[in-house]
C-alpha cells in the first residue's frame, strides 16, 4: 500500500530515525541519533483525523473520540508501506499530548503471524498448535477448529524463529519449555511448548500488550486509591487464570498515567508492556533479563525503584527480600494462589518455621496495604466474564487482628469494613447480580457462603463487625 503518511516514511527510513511524532496541531518530531528533531510540518485536525481514518481500526478511533482529555496509549496497528517496509503506529495521548507514535518493526513476520492475526480478530483466549493436527482456537470458553493445519516441518521452523537462543535444548531435554512471543502489530502471546505422544505442541494465550484501565475490566475504583499507597506490599491472589495479572497490569496503568514513579517489573514471562507516560518504566523477564525472581529482586533494590512489581511470589527467600524493600520505603505489588484474601496471611507464615512467624506477623501488620483476592465469572450474557473482588484493606482494625493474631477474624472485618473500601465476596456477588452482570445461580456458585447470599439477595442482611476486636 502506499499511505498519505509516505512521504514522512520515507524520509523517517532516509534520516535513520528511531521514532515519529505526528503531534496533533504540533511539529512533527523525528528521533534521529538520540536526538530531537522538529520538522516544520504540521498536521491541522482534519489531517490527524484523516490519517485515523485512513489507518486505524474503528474501535481505535472511537476510544479516541471518547477520551479527548484522557491520557492514553491504545494498540499498535501495523501497516506495509510499498518500497519502504512495516511500520506500528500507536495512537496515543501523553501529557495533554495527542500524536501517533511511529516506530519502525524490529524484524519480519513470523511464519505465526496469520494464524495470530485471525485469532485476535476473533477474540480468542487460546490457541492450540500440534503437528499434522487441525489449529483450536478457544473463543467465548468454547473450543473452535479452523481450517489450518500445521506440519511439522511448519512447527520446527517456527521454533526456530521464537525461540531465544539456547532454550531450543531446554525444551528439548526437559519436554516443557515456557515463554513470551511477541508479534508485533497483531499483540502478544504467553507461550508454553509441550510434548503429547512424543510430538510438539504449542498453546498460546494472547495477553494484550497494553495494560488496560481499572473501568475498562470492570474493577472496582478503589484499587487506584489502594495503587497510590507510597509504600508497603500490595497482594493479588487467586487460582490460575483468575486474572491477577490483567487486575495488576490496570493499577500500574493507574499509575503510569498519574504519578511519576520508577517503576521495575519482575515477571515469568513479561504479559503486558507499558510505554512510559509520567512514570518511568523497566521491565525484566526471569531466563532472559534475570536469573531468577529473587536475583532480580535484590538487584531491583540497587536501581533506585519507587514501586516493584512482582510477579509471582514463590518462595520464602523472595518474600524476606520484599518485605525488606516495604520497610525501607517501596511499594511492592505482587501475587499469590490463594483462594481468599485472609487465608493469604496464612499462607504466607506457612512458609516459616514456626519459631519465626509470629516476627513476621507483626511485620506483615505494619507493612501490608491491601490483599485483593479475584476471581472470575461469567456473564449474564453468556459472553466474556467479569471479577469477582474480595479487598481487603490494612485499617487500624486489620493491623490490630493481625498483630494480635486472630487472623480467623479478618473475614469479619471486611464485611464491615465498606466505608473503608472493604469488599467481601458476597458483597461484590450482589453488586454484580443488581447491575446485571452475573445471574444469581452464578454469584451462588462463585460464593463461599451460599445461605448468606441467598438472604442477602432476598434483602436480608445480618448485622456485621459485632465483637470483631473482641
């Protein structure tokens, strides 16, 4: 193709540039050499809104229509210009800002890239790829064939192409192999290559490569407050697949586009990438960046961090080492497999002996600012699910529980602690029933009290908090 943006292109390609800027009523901004150069163009709004036109998808262009104050960064959107190559534009607004960012691809297509595009332009969740075998997507919960197969000429080839190098023997030796594909201008994948029967398997689930807002997954708002806290340890729990990482990714967007903070992220792969608005991100992957969560923890306290993310926490060590970095003055966010926000205390203290846990009980009094708990449920509408949140937030109350250890008290203190911010499960079960989002039969199975959501939907509360300190 060949665009109305050829001819800056061209000339981006000519000047070696790293980066474009077309600014909205602004010079157009060339990265040349490190350096900031200006160009005497000008796009007015109807050329900017020309190129939007032209370029992006509609779905873009109508988050742009309907967040012209909002900072934002959307999707990258990739486009081959004839002669010169491909290039992602990102429609973004940083600081009042509003341009299209234009970076040239770092490399060519992968043998992947259709097979990728069609399952983002269908919204599936999964990809199953296994030799001489039909390709699955996952859409809407429900497994779907498509008319590709892949061979296993296809499948060694594509390897070859995603593999970092030296872990093509990893998978090898062992018969599992994790890690993090990114496909640029169609999103990224967390990868895990398997054997079943002696042959190579590939599932894939596509994670967005851009960190969503609290609104947009539905989140209550008072995880941005619980973000903003300058210091302590911050927990998400849940099972696998409860969406932890998507609920963290939308508090460091909160954050990004609000306070300026440095920023290090420690994850087992990488799942979403932020572009820097008034915070200063840096992202490190366990196998690739870092040898190891804890390693990179450490190292993490050397680089002057205001937040640091985590983004599993698996063993005693990493933990000593991030409640360290709470009581020197950081923020630290990270997550868990519990199934409650108070069994996460519990669990936590399991992995000391037992002469040491209640030190580190009147530590995690003192340090922890809130655990959000999260599952998942599906809609009313039979497509997409929606969170389910337990909060719990570290008020005088909680910390005095918590210290005194009379944690089997805690589940009391978050049903009375809502003009705190508190939430129970049953209490967000019936906020989501009465807005219309789950259906009762739904929130009864997601609750662990059934009998009390049952009276509670039928308007019957039960008082609650009564003797909680005592």
């Amino acid at each position: 193709m060949v665009s109305s943006l050829h001819d800056i292109l061209a000339s981006f390609i000519k000047n070696n540039a790293t980066l474009c800027l077309l600014q909205l009523e602004a010079p157009l901004i060339y990265r040349i050499a490190g350096n900031k150069v200006e160009n005497k163009f000008v796009a007015s709004k109807e050329d900017f809104e020309s190129v939007l036109e032209e370029l992006f998808p509609q779905n873009q262009i109508e988050k742009y229509n309907a967040n012209p104050d909002a900072d934002y960064i959307l999707e990258d959107v990739l486009i081959n210009e004839d002669d010169i190559g491909r290039f992602l534009l990102t429609l973004q607004r940083q600081r009042g800002q509003t341009a299209i960012a234009i970076r040239k691809t770092q490399r060519d297509a992968s043998l992947l890239f259709d097979l990728l595009k069609l399952a983002v332009e269908n919204r599936a969740s999964d990809l199953h790829i296994r030799e001489n075998k039909y390709v699955r997507l996952r859409i809407d919960s429900l497994l779907v064939e498509t008319d590709v197969m892949t061979d296993t000429y296809f499948i060694n080839k594509a390897l070859e192409q995603m593999l970092p190098p030296g872990k093509l023997e990893i998978y090898q030796e062992k018969g599992d192999f994790d890690f993090a594909w990114e496909e640029e201008g169609v999103g990224r994948f967390r990868v895990n290559l398997h054997r079943q029967r002696g042959k190579a398997a590939l599932t894939m689930r596509h994670v967005k490569g851009r960190a969503p807002t609290v609104k947009e997954v539905h989140l209550p708002e008072i995880l941005e407050d619980i973000s903003e806290a300058p210091n302590g340890i911050i927990f998400l729990t849940g099972t696998t697949g409860s969406g932890k990482s998507t609920t963290m990714a939308a508090m460091l967007d909160h954050i990004n586009n609000t306070m300026e903070k440095h920023v290090i992220t420690i994850e087992d792969p990488i799942e979403y990438t932020f572009q820097d608005n008034l915070s200063f991100f840096e992202q490190r992957e366990v196998g690739l960046d870092a040898e190891s969560f804890d390693s990179a923890l450490v190292h993490a306290l050397r680089q002057d961090p205001d937040i640091i993310m985590v983004g599993e926490m698996r063993n005693r060590e990493t933990f000593e080492t991030a409640l360290a970095a709470a009581e020197t003055g950081h923020l630290v966010m990270t997550t868990l497999h519990t199934k409650t926000a108070p069994q996460s205390v519990s669990r936590i203290l399991d992995m000391f002996p037992m002469e040491e846990r209640d030190t580190v009980r009147r530590s995690l009094s003192e340090t922890v600012r809130a655990i959000i708990c999260q599952r998942l449920a599906p809609r009313a509408t039979g497509k997409g699910v929606v969170p389910v949140n337990e909060i719990l937030i570290n008020t005088p109350i909680v910390r005095k529980l918590m210290f005194d250890n009379k944690l089997d008290k805690l589940p009391q203190a978050i049903d009375a602690g809502q003009e705190d911010g508190m939430m129970s499960f049953n209490q967000c079960l019936l906020k989501l029933v009465n807005n219309g989002d789950i259906t009762e039969d739904v929130a009864l199975e997601f609750s662990d009290n059934p009998q009390a959501l049952k009276m509670n939907l039928k308007g019957i509360f039960l008082s609650e908090g009564a003797g909680i300190i005592n």
